[in-house]
C-alpha cells in the first residue's frame, strides 16, 4: 500500500493509510516472509496482531514496524495506546458489518 492512499471507511470518511489495518497478505508482503509465517507467528502469539470479527486477522503497520525493529522474537506486549487503537479498529469494523447487514436486509424481497 502507499502511503498516501486513503481507505472509505463509512459513507463520509477517509482515513490514511498508515492508520488502517494490513491483511495478513499485506503484512507479510511488508515483513519479507510467506503468509504461512505470519499465521505461525499469530498462532504463537509472536506478533501483534487483531481479529476482526473472528476469524480475520490484521495488523497495525505501527505495530509490525515495532515488530521488526525487536527482531521478530519474544512474547508481544501490547501498549496502552495499541490497545486502545486496536478496540477502536474494532468498533469501526463492527459498525460497518452492522450497516452491511442493515443495507442488505432493506434490499431482501418481504417473506410471505
């Protein structure tokens, strides 16, 4: 990703890049290891990282610069001010799966 592209988060906004959460594609591609690697590195708890309702996985380019500056070793200590960002991120998420599904069920056909 570049750095100045912007992401639509919700109808109005756009928030820069550096701010948006990286895929494990992505996080890998940034990290210079296979995708397999990042996912061994979350399964070991190796590496900072989010789930996004569940299953999908991301990561802060602030927290995987910090990453690779420790050498990719050691448990994963989060920041107060990583945690709140991170529960942030959540919440936008949340919210826009919450409208997804609003939106969609306005499109659905009435039941009989």
């Amino acid at each position: 990703m570049d750095q100045n592209t912007l992401i639509e988060v919700g109808a109005e906004s756009l928030v820069p890049c550096d701010d948006c959460p990286l895929t494990v594609r992505e996080a890998a591609r940034y990290l210079g290891v296979s995708p397999q690697t990042v996912y061994l590195w979350v399964e070991r708890k190796q590496i900072p990282h989010l789930r996004v309702m569940g299953r999908n996985i991301r990561f802060l380019k602030s927290e995987l610069e910090t990453f690779e500056c420790r050498g990719r070793r050691g448990r994963v200590v989060h920041s107060t001010a990583s945690s709140e960002r991170l529960e942030g991120l959540q919440k936008v998420f949340a919210d826009e799966v919450a409208n997804a599904k609003r939106s969609t069920r306005k499109n659905e056909p009435p039941s009989k």
